[in-house]
C-alpha cells in the first residue's frame, strides 16, 4: 500500500483524520509516519492539544497493524493505551511508530489464524521541533473480516 492508498483509506474510515490535518509520510509493514500539522490541532496554549496527539498516536499505531494484517480489512480496535506527554508541542507533530520484534508479530499472526483475533502491543512517538512531546503505547486487537 503506498502513503497515498493509505491516507486515503484514513481519510475514508476515520473521519477526524481528515479534521485534523493527518498525512501519511511514509509507510510499511515495519513503520508508519504520519505528520500531524499543529495549526489544525492548537489549543489555547498554541501547543498541540493532548487529545489530538493521543488520537495520532492511536491512528498511527492502528495503521501500522492494519499494514500488517490487511485480511483483517480495516477490523481493527484499540484494546487499551496509555501516553505520557514529555514537553509542549509547539510545532507539527511527527508521530512515528515501529515495528516490534518479528516473534511479536509471529504470535499475532498465530493467534489471528487460530482465534479470529490477534492482538500487539505497539509504541509510538511523537516528535516536535525535534523533541519528544509523548510517547504512547498501545494494545490493538485485528478481528478477522
């Protein structure tokens, strides 16, 4: 899937990436950057809102899980999260997340063939002007289709 078909496929199935400006970067089945401009997500404190970063880091993670189990078509939920916001976003948001290890996604994939349903743990970054604003982890379950 290019950065293109995926924006596109966001754009289409969760409409608030459209609302907040979400661009794919770059994308593949170990990583997924997605920029997030701040002047679509500022708050009162011309940073970038902490629920806009919480919902580009959940979109990142479950965009990298959907480049993964594309069987799943787009079937996919965040079981839970966590994020912690480490300095004030005063720029566009660069949130970026990674693969873990190959016996992580092994085990997904085992499960997902076995039960009908896979689950991951995934962590992602979010970067502004360089620094790190959150980081964010969380669990996604695909369903099968």
């Amino acid at each position: 899937m290019t950065e293109q078909q995926l924006q596109d496929f966001l754009h289409r199935h969760i409409p608030a990436t459209t609302a907040l400006g979400i661009r794919v970067v770059s994308c593949g089945t170990d990583r997924v950057e997605l920029l997030m401009p701040h002047q679509a997500n500022r708050n009162h404190k011309n940073t970038v809102f902490g629920g806009s970063t919480a919902l580009g880091a959940t979109v990142c993670g479950w965009a990298l899980v959907h480049l993964n189990c594309p069987q799943a078509e787009g079937s996919i939920v965040i079981q839970s999260s966590q994020i912690r916001y480490t300095a004030p976003a005063h720029g566009d948001l660069h949130l970026t997340a990674r693969s873990p290890e190959p016996a992580a996604w092994a085990h997904f994939h085992k499960m997902y063939a076995e039960r009908g349903k896979g689950k991951i743990d995934l962590e992602v970054q979010a970067l502004s002007d360089g620094l790190t604003a959150a980081e964010f982890g969380g669990r996604y379950v695909a369903l099968a289709a």
